[in-house]
C-alpha cells in the first residue's frame, strides 16, 4: 500500500504509488474543510472553491489512476506534491520496455518522456514542461487529505460508511498553488517587447502590449484595429516577431498563456508551496538533478 523510495539522482520520494479511484477521480481537501465521516459530494464541480478542495480527473474516463510523488525540502518542508497521470488505463505503450510493462513509477516518467520524443521526431530527449495554474488550497491544520472515490456506500446505523479511500499526508500551513502540466515540444522564450501585432486589414505592425489589449478586450481571444474599427478572431494569427509569424508550437511569450501546441501529452498535475516570491514555478522532471 505505502512505499517510500529515495531515486538517487531525484529528490522525490514516492509516498503512495498508483493511487486509483474506480469512480471519477481523486479529490484533495484541507483538514478543516473536510467532514471524514459525512457523505462524499465532491462530485459536483462547482463546489470545489466553497469546500476547499480541488479534484484529479481523467478526462472522458469513469477511473482515475496516479502515481503521487512528494518533494521536501532540506528543512523538512513539503514544498510540492506531484500526480503522475496513470496513461496505462488506456495505452501501456507509454511505459512498455520490449514485452516488459515498467511498473517503477520513476521508470514510467522516464518512459513517457522518451515516447513523446519518439512521437515527435526529437533527436535527443528534450522535452518540455508546461504548466498553468488552476486552483489553490489553503491548509491551516498542516494535513492534507486524498481522497480516492469508489462506487458504492451506504448508511448504517445512522451513519453514512464510505467506500472511498483516504491518504492523510503533513504537511505545511499556507496555500498549495495546483498546476495542470503537460509535456510539450521545448519552448523558446519571447520577450512582449520583441512582439509585434500585424493587422490584416491595413498591414500595421504595433507593438503588443498585453495590458491593454486584455483590459479592453475582457481577455477575449481577439484583437481589435482602432484605425480600421475591425475585429480579428485568435490573437496567435497575428502575433508576430523579427518579421516572422510566431509558431506556438516552439514558442513562448513570457507572461502570456498562448498555448495552441497540438504537440502536447498530458503529464499530471502537481501542488506547490507558495512563498514570498511571486514566480510561476519552473517544474523539472523528477529525476533531473
């Protein structure tokens, strides 16, 4: 059931592998916002802000599979938690060696890591991480709790019995930012200052100022030519740099979300400790050194 491995060259510890809910996915709560012996509803989206928890889905599937990593740091503190998406439930491929299934959760990251490449016609293993932030937790009673749902459950002698699973995990007070990650083609870094805007209709180039075209727009997926009153669907059509229309597939603007790779494979998701820095995190893979 629980396993702890050190890997050497990563400074992840596998505290529970292949965590597995046979019923839609795993949920994360804070202790205090959690009632161990109350009836499961988190099935429900829209509650996930007002019950403090966020849920782990597989998209499309009725079962969710992880493997859950956790990372400390050398004071002891649980900086980041880590889910490594089970791809297994529907191609072992990813994480095949000959007629050999890898079941080392290290091993199966490593695994994707070399598919994508292969897939991608890399030459070397050079695979990137894109992360976005899609949620928070706020922990005040250093617990965190997962919950893995199962179908079933009933009540009895007035008290509601469960039959999903639950990993109890210390950690930190404070907020654990969740990021959705992916793996995708290395991204070549821009500077906002080194786009321009090019506009269809009147052949403009201005410089792309994200501020404003997202205050004015309501963060609409368009651009508008003041000097033409015209309107342009899919701000990446007409974003440009050193007079060469940017490929989001290799490239991205720093501070901007863009991201229209069809070259992506979903990695799993992972929960950082939030500091003083306000930085988007910069994620490894975990056996980087």
């Amino acid at each position: 059931m629980t396993k702890v491995i050190n890997f050497k060259k990563s400074p992840y510890f596998v505290f529970k592998q292949n965590l597995y809910a046979s019923n839609a996915g795993i949920a994360l709560h804070s202790k205090e916002s959690f009632d161990l012996n109350g009836e499961s509803t988190w099935s429900d989206p829209s509650g996930f802000k007002e019950d403090g928890y966020v849920l782990f889905m597989s998209e499309g599937l009725g079962e969710t599979k992880c493997d859950l990593f956790l990372k400390y740091s050398p004071q002891g503190k649980l900086i980041e938690f880590r889910l490594l998406y089970g791809h297994d439930s529907f191609s072992r491929s990813f994480y095949s060696n000959g007629d050999v299934t890898v079941t080392d959760s290290f091993e199966k990251e490593n695994y994707l890591i070399q598919y994508c490449a292969t897939d991608w016609g890399l030459e070397d293993n050079n695979v990137g991480i894109y992360s976005r932030n899609i949620d928070s937790v706020e922990v005040k009673n250093k617990e965190l709790i997962f919950e893995m749902q199962h179908f079933g459950g009933e009540e009895i002698d007035g008290k509601w019995v469960s039959p999903n699973e639950y990993l109890h995990i210390n950690c930190e007070n404070g907020f654990y930012d969740i990021h959705e990650l992916d793996l995708v083609l290395p991204k070549n870094i821009l500077s906002i200052k080194d786009v321009q805007v090019h506009f269809p209709c009147c052949d403009k180039k201005t410089d792309f100022d994200l501020k404003i075209y997202e205050s004015r727009l309501g963060k609409l997926d368009c651009l508008l030519c003041e000097d033409c009153n015209r309107s342009h669907m899919g701000i990446d059509n007409y974003l440009w740099t050193y007079d060469q229309k940017i490929d989001f597939n290799v490239t991205q603007i720093l501070g901007h979300n863009i991201d229209k790779s069809d070259t992506k494979m979903f990695y799993g998701w992972a929960g950082c400790l939030r500091n003083d820095v306000k930085e988007k995190p910069k994620f490894k893979f975990m056996f980087e050194d």
